[in-house]
C-alpha cells in the first residue's frame, strides 16, 4: 500500500529544494515530494502517516563501523565505563559465573579505556590472572588496537620472552626483562592472542547480527559497513542475507590480509552490488593505530617526547600495492590514517598506484581516508585533486578530546577531525562512529560536530566547527555519495528508495546545545518500518 507522510518539518536534503508538504511513497520508493494535496490526488488511497508536528528526513547512513563486531562483542564482558582494575576484575568475573566458563572456554573483555582507569594505565597479566590463573582471559581496548592477556592465554598462544616484536606492532615486557607482560598492541600482534580465542568462543551469527542490527537501526541508520571484515564475517552476512534477516543494507569492505580478490570471487553477486541487502563495497588497509592510545603515526612527537611519533603499520610499497591491486580489480578501497604520516602515505601511496596503473586524477575511483584524525589543511588540499573522501570521526572531540590536549598539545588537538576545513575544500565529508569503539549514535556525532565540546566541556577548536545542515550533509547524502549510492539514497526525492527517519524534532530548529538530545522516533526501510520507538 501507498504512504503518504504529512503534517511535520520533511528535511529533504536537497539544496535547491523547498520544504514540501508531504512525501508519497510507493512500495520500496518516493514516488512524490510536495503538497498534501498533489499527494492525495496521485494516491487517493494511501495509508496516512501524520508526523503529528515530528520531522522526517533521510535515513542516516553509517559511513564506518564494524557490524560483525557489534555482533561478535554483545557476547562478551562490557568493560566500557570501567573505573579501576578492581571494576575490571568484577565484570569478568560476573561474565564467567554468567557463561559458566569452563576451562575448556575463555573470558573475553570488551571495551575497557585505560585513559579513564583510576590508574591510569592497561591492567597487565598480573590483574588478568587474578580473574583465572588457568582459563585464558583477554580484554579489548575501547580503540580496538590494543589489549592484554592473562598467563594462560600467553602460554597457549606461545608468547614469551624469546617472542619478538612483530613489524607495526608490539608486546609489553616486564620492566627490565623480554618476558611479555601481557600487553599487545596493534593488528599483528593481537591477531596472535585473537586467533586463540576466538576459535573458542560459541557463534550464533544469526542472532548476534539481528541484535546488531536493531541497534543501527534504533538509531535510524540503514545502512551499515562491515568495514574490516574478515572472510568469516563475509560468510555470516551472507548467510543473514540468503535467508531473509538482514534489515539494513550492509556493505562489506575485506581487510587485505584476508585474501580480497578469493573472498570477491567466491560470492561474484556481491561485488559491488547488492544481493538481499549485502554487497561487497571494496578493500581495507589499516595503516596506523590511534592517538588515544599514542600509537597513530604522527609527523612530529607526541606530546612530552623527543623523538617518538608512533609507528606505520606498513611500509610505502606495500600501501602503494593495494591500492593498484584495488585500482586494477574496480574496487574501492578505504585506508584507516588518524596520524598526519598515515595520512601523506595513503595520499602518496595513492598517488604512487594511480601512475602505476595509469589512472587519471579524474577517475571517479573514491578512494576513502578513514578517521582523518590529524590531517593537516594541505593534505586535505591533497585529496581534493584526486578525489579522496575524507571520512571523519568526529566524536574523538568529545570522547577523547581532553586526552588529545594531553597527547598532541593544544595546536594540533584544536584541528582534530577538522571537519569546516574539509568542507570549505569542497570534499565531501562524512562522519562515523567507527562502532564498537561508540555506539553508532548519529545525532550525537551531529552534536559533537557542531559543538565540538569534550567530556570536561573544553571548547576544541571552534573555528572547525560546522553548521547543523553540514553536519546533516555529512550523515545523509555525503554518506551515499562515499558507497556510489548518491542516486538511490541520503536524500527525500522522487525515484531514492524511501529509507527515512522520523525525529522528535527538526534538528534545523533545535538549539545546537541540545541535538543530542533528539529522539529517533521511527526508522523505514525502503518503506517498511523496522524501527519504532517504545
């Protein structure tokens, strides 16, 4: 049946287009944008959708996150918000008298932030053995680049003081000693306690990916990246997809070491298209860690040091290869750069590929720089001329912002996410909330935005501030614009699928103060409702 959606504010996100009446939508797409009337007329017997005074707008659209992980951690130990060790050592605890995990299984740990423990620094395998001293233990970071190990999980995965430090990553010691202490940081070497663990761990992919699911869409976003995913995630997707129970459309980006090119060849009808709401979107490179953690590949020294800046995850030839290897495939690749040295490698590794294999600067190929934490104004300047979209997280303001005065100094923290700039360069910026890492809230990165406030309310870097219509820009059709989707989705027109939200209020007319403070009313799916709140 046809709807019609009426009486309330219809952002269309359109520029040149006048708030309408009404919006008529028929089956999966908007047929009609304008007066109550015309849309009447057009369908007489349409289902009527009184917005009682609410706004409707375009759905949001997620523009980096980790769905398989968001499904994967809601089996686990929640350690976000974790005050001390003791608290810790509680909630592992409480999670392995929940599970009854048995010396067979393992206690995993999710989301703990070392930035706001009491003391100030990552438990080590001395605090983990005293939650098991025989069942492995691991506990994630919050930034996922690092965690920690108990005794035991070390032993399985044969880590000792003979273990050396494995190329852009590291293990923790024992002050005066190689014997690790539990620590691990970045890709590699987690992948070696990771590896162990998992393999360990009951899967319920099915149930775990709707429980995911619902939560993007609690927050009307539909859709949704699995944006390092591993050929295992690959596979769960597609399963959800083939029997029906994806809602949101999930669009997969393969981590490089994962073998891309098999993964693309074994499911040919999710290349670049979607198949019951899934399609693989492209490739991932990883190509830093995180300022939070003092392990993003800066430029010039972090605060209070010398000489250290962090460290790349790969060498230049390497990024360089990807990038050719995505040019020459078609696919799009994304690059995770939160240093301004990550930044000028994938701009200069993208650079180096494009001559390689002959491409021209104009080649609508959009390429992505993931996070953009620390890229500088000429950088950006950069990605102008060959077509990289920038994709911010911007929430590190608020999150994290009081840790980056500490960790980068006051100049390079203001420019953090330097979202106006971007814009003033004529990219097409979009935001994320790289979830797990935070709950993927939309109107809250709008807020953070706009504001650009941290937890203490320090304002950092006002003169990055953006207007409320940019940040809903970079939310909607910015979003679309980064998977090629600009004509079928982020904006209320006729002929776009009719994914949509419904707010509380119009976000145009709140208070910049309180945007986060909007409410998701009801989410629709190329119209369906699959979300509505209460």
């Amino acid at each position: 049946m046809d709807k019609i959606y009426f009486n309330g504010d219809i952002l269309t996100m359109e520029e040149d287009r006048q708030e309408p009446e009404a919006v008529l939508v028929s089956g999966t797409v908007i047929t009609f944008v304008g007066s109550l009337k015309e849309a009447e007329r057009l369908s007489p017997g349409a289902e009527m959708n009184d917005l009682k005074g609410k706004s409707l707008m375009p759905a949001f659209i997620d523009c980096h996150s980790h769905i398989s992980l968001v499904a994967q951690f809601s089996q686990f130990a929640d350690l976000s918000g974790s005050t001390d060790f003791q608290d810790i050592k509680g909630r592992l605890l409480a999670y392995q008298k929940e599970q009854k995990t048995g010396e067979d299984g393992v206690i995993i740990g999710v989301g703990y932030d070392h930035n706001f423990l009491e003391e100030k620094r990552h438990p080590d395998k001395t605090v983990l053995d005293q939650v098991s001293g025989r069942v492995p233990v691991f506990i994630l970071h919050a930034s996922g680049h690092m965690g920690v190990a108990n005794s035991a999980l070390l032993k399985t995965a044969g880590i000792d003081a003979t273990t050396k430090d494995v190329e852009g990553s590291r293990f923790g010691r024992v002050p005066g000693s190689m014997e690790p202490d539990g620590y691990a940081e970045e890709t590699k070497a987690l992948k070696l306690l990771l590896d162990q663990v998992y393999s360990k761990v009951p899967r319920d992919p099915k149930a775990q990916i709707h429980k995911a699911q619902e939560l993007y869409l609690s927050h009307g976003i539909t859709t949704v990246q699995d944006g390092a995913a591993s050929a295992q995630d690959v596979e769960s997707l597609y399963e959800a997809a083939g029997d029906g129970s994806l809602l949101v459309d999930v669009v997969s980006y393969i981590l490089v070491g994962e073998n891309p090119e098999q993964v693309e060849q074994k499911y040919p009808d999710l290349k670049k298209r979607y198949w019951n709401h899934m399609k693989l979107g492209g490739r991932k490179v990883i190509l830093d860690g995180s300022p939070q953690g003092r392990t993003a590949w800066l430029s010039k020294p972090y605060e209070g040091e010398t000489e250290y800046r962090g460290y790349p995850a790969m060498e230049d030839s390497e990024v360089k290869g990807y990038a050719a290897d995505a040019i020459n495939s078609g696919m799009q690749i994304l690059a995770h750069c939160n240093g301004d040295a990550a930044s000028e490698q994938w701009i200069e590794g993208w650079k180096a590929a494009m001559k390689q294999t002959k491409t021209a600067e104009n080649e609508d190929l959009r390429p992505v720089m993931i996070h953009c934490q620390t890229v500088r104004k000429e950088q950006l300047s950069q990605m102008k001329k060959i077509g990289m979209i920038p994709s911010m997280f911007v929430d590190h303001v608020y999150f994290w912002g009081d840790i980056h005065l500490k960790n980068l100094g006051k100049e390079r923290a203001e420019v953090i996410s330097p979202a106006r700039s971007a814009f003033e360069q004529g990219l097409c910026v979009n935001f994320h909330q790289d979830s797990p890492v935070i709950p993927p809230d939309m109107l809250h990165t709008v807020w953070c935005a706009v504001n650009r406030t941290t937890r203490e309310g320090t304002v950092l870097g006002e003169e990055e501030r953006v207007s409320i219509y940019q940040a809903l820009k970079a939310v909607t059709i910015n979003g679309a614009y980064a998977y090629f989707e600009e004509d079928q989705k982020g904006s209320i027109t006729e002929g776009k699928l009719a994914d949509l939200v419904i707010l509380s209020q119009n976000p145009l007319k709140t208070p910049p103060q309180k945007l986060r403070e909007i409410k998701v009313e009801e989410t629709v799916k190329e119209g369906r409702t699959v979300y509505r709140r209460g």
